[in-house]
C-alpha cells in the first residue's frame, strides 16, 4: 500500500484514465447515403459531438467515399457524395459502398457497417426507382433507416406513409429537421426527429458498440445520465461501496484511485471534451484546496468531515459507511454537473469554470447530506441497522481486496 501513500495527480489520471476507458469501447460505424445537399453534414453535427462533421478528418477511401473520424469519439461514418450525378457515376459509387460493406465483414467488427443512415430530403415528395433499388439491395446486407431531412408539414409526411407502404425490408422511416429552421423573423420550425432517430439506432446498433454510440451521440444527454448511474451504483456496490467494512486510515488512500476510476468512466460515458481546467476546479470542489496533486489520506480525512455527523475520523478508522457515502455522493453528484456541461456543449455554450465549480460543491455537500440521512433508517429485511447489516453481508470483501492487490 505504500505506493498510495504518495501524492499523485488527479487530474492526470482522470484524463488518462478517460482516454483509456474510450479506447476501450468497440467504435460503431454507421454509412451515410444521399445526395448532396440533402442535409448529411447537418444530420451529423447535430446528432454527434463535436460538430463532427466540420472537426472530424475525412479521410477519402475510394473516389465518392470518405471516413469521418475524430480522436476521442469511438465513431466512424463514411459518407457518400455524388449519388446525384448520371448513371454511370451511380452504379460506380453502389460498387464502391457494397465493397465497404464486404470489407468490414472480412477484417472485424471494428470496420463493419453496423448501420446505414439513407438521408432523403423530403422537400423533394418522392423517392427515385434506383434509390429505392439501392435501398433494397443495402437492407439485405446492413439495417438501414431511412432518414427524411428538412421534414417541413404534409408533404414529409406523405412521404414517410409511402415508404412505409412499400414494406421494404428495412428498420424504420423517420421524419426529421436537425436543427431549428426559420421560416421568418418572427417564426421558425424547431427541430424534431433527433431523439427517435437515436432511440431507434440504439435498438438496431449491436450490444458491443451501444457504449461507443452512447459516447458519440448529443442528442439524448439523459440516456447517458441513466448509463452512468446505472455503472455507478454497481460499481460501488461490487467495489467497496455500500458493504465495506471498516477500513484502517493508513489504508484509506485506497479510496482515491477507485474514485478515479469512477470519475474517468463516468467522464468516458458522457464523452465530454474535458480539459485540466475543468478536472482541477470540479477536484477542487470536493477537496478544499485549488491544487491538483493530493495525498489519499488528505482526501478521506477531508472530506469525511463534510459528512454531516461524522465530524473527524475516530479511533483511526474509516467505516465502511463514510466510504460509501462519500463515493455514492461524489459519482452522483458528478454526473449531475457532467449532464450539466454536456447540455452547454450541445448548446455550444460552455459552462463558466467558477460556476461549474460551485454547482459541484453544492450538488457534492447535498448528495453527503442525502447519504448521512438515508444510513441511519432501519434495513426493512433486518432487524440490525443498516450500516451492521451490510457489514455482515460483506465482511469478507475488504481483505479479499487487499489480497488481490
């Protein structure tokens, strides 16, 4: 345990620790097809991250074919140009999308289609034979949507009822505007459409790439709250949250790296473009100080004081209890701040970092507050106190822990 007695950087290894979580998730791949003009660049800088569309590197990979990627979003999309242009172009461009999509199925998932945006504007009130052809013949080897851009009153409308009536083998048709159309001065068509295009994604993509879809996407920021709570309370839970017994305080360092890599995942679930400001001042939040290089002890002794009716550590220990309550309140209260910036990003307006800070305080002491109260009600299956009787559920945790490492 020597090793965690020393001072390290947390804002280093939240960041790194960030990085690594991300490169861990499986990349999904999506193929975006349509004419140009139809409203692809838009469709993708308001359903993904970053503007991606305009900050992404395109990397061409045949004549009318280009990869979008861009470091620290787990996502690819390849996408089409000149499917308006004559016929002899057009079957050249179907050669080359159906030699992507036979490629990615003989390297590895990392390169599979996992599924085709097929972007109609719906202005035009009608679907081409050889799209309608190309629509078939792309359902029988990768699920496809197909996406109606500037889907503006009856006509889109229409147009969704008809591709629908075809009964093409394909996962959905989906009326959408992906950003907010000003029709005057005084009035304007918000945007629609986004969110059941994500919802429906989610069903289609496979389970390996949900994380990194997850990560990329901005338009639904509560699915990604949901996640991270989800990860949270589990993590906690089989970690050394809510049944660790108590620990010795010269041990109690142990409680920071693990709450690195709460707050590192959590940060990975949201894909928010973290800088070290922003880690130094939410740290700074929960810590007392406005370093960012801290001692494990320091932060358990710092911070159980915050604990309302814990006051200072007794008898040299950390109950099981304390560590529970301090990393449930500092993993929920995080997410709240993270959902937070991540709605900021999507509005382009990043949070003021003496803001940020203070809301994390805040939301921080009120989650402790929330935990102080909630341990001290009865376990309605027992008839101990809650603390005694997790304890004895999991008094065997701690040292299996400690033998581990």
């Amino acid at each position: 345990m020597k090793n965690l007695e020393k001072n390290f950087n947390i804002v280093e290894e939240v960041l790194n620790k960030t990085e690594n979580e991300i490169k861990k998730m499986k990349p999904v791949n999506i193929l975006l097809i349509g004419k140009t003009g139809v409203g692809k660049s838009t469709l993708i800088n308001n359903v993904f991250r970053e503007n991606l569309a305009k900050t992404g590197i395109g990397r061409p990979i045949t004549k009318h074919l280009r990869k979008i990627t861009k470091e620290g979003i787990p996502i690819a999309l390849y996408d089409t140009r000149g499917l308006e242009l004559n016929l002899e172009v057009q079957k050249e461009i179907q050669k080359e999308i159906f030699s992507t999509i036979s490629e990615g199925k003989k390297h590895s998932t990392n390169e599979e289609i996992h599924l085709v945006y097929y972007c109609i504007n719906a202005n035009s009130s009608r679907i081409e034979p050889l799209e309608l052809e190309l629509i078939k013949t792309l359902s029988a080897e990768v699920p496809v949507l197909v996406v109606l851009t500037q889907s503006i009153g009856k006509p889109a409308k229409e147009l969704k009822a008809f591709i629908e009536n075809l009964n093409l083998t394909i996962y959905g048709v989906i009326n959408v505007m992906a950003q907010e159309f000003p029709v005057s001065d005084e009035i304007s068509i918000p945007s629609f459409g986004l969110k059941e295009l994500i919802e429906r994604s989610f069903e289609i993509i496979p389970e390996e790439q949900k994380k990194a879809f997850n990560n990329a996407q901005q338009v639904d920021i509560e699915r990604k709250a949901k996640s991270a709570r989800s990860w949270a309370s589990t993590y906690i839970a089989t970690s050394f949250g809510i049944g660790f017994v108590p620990i010795p305080f010269s041990d109690a360092s142990i409680l920071v790296p693990m709450q690195v890599t709460l707050l590192a995942h959590i940060t990975a679930i949201f894909g928010i473009s973290m800088d070290k400001a922003t880690i130094t001042s939410l740290v700074a939040a929960i810590g007392g100080t406005g370093g960012a290089t801290y001692a494990g002890k320091y932060i358990a002794s710092n911070l159980a004081k915050l604990i309302p009716g814990v006051g200072t550590i007794v008898g040299g220990l950390v109950s099981g209890t304390t560590a529970s309550i301090l990393t449930t309140a500092l993993a929920m209260s995080y997410i709240e701040v993270m959902t937070v910036i991540a709605k900021g990003e999507k509005e382009g307006k990043y949070p003021d970092l003496n803001n940020i800070e203070q809301l994390m305080r805040e939301k921080f002491e009120n989650r402790l507050k929330k935990g102080k109260i909630a341990t001290d009600r009865k376990d309605p299956d027992s008839d101990l106190p809650v603390n005694e009787n997790q304890q004895q559920k999991t008094k065997k945790r701690w040292s299996l822990w400690k033998k581990k490492k």
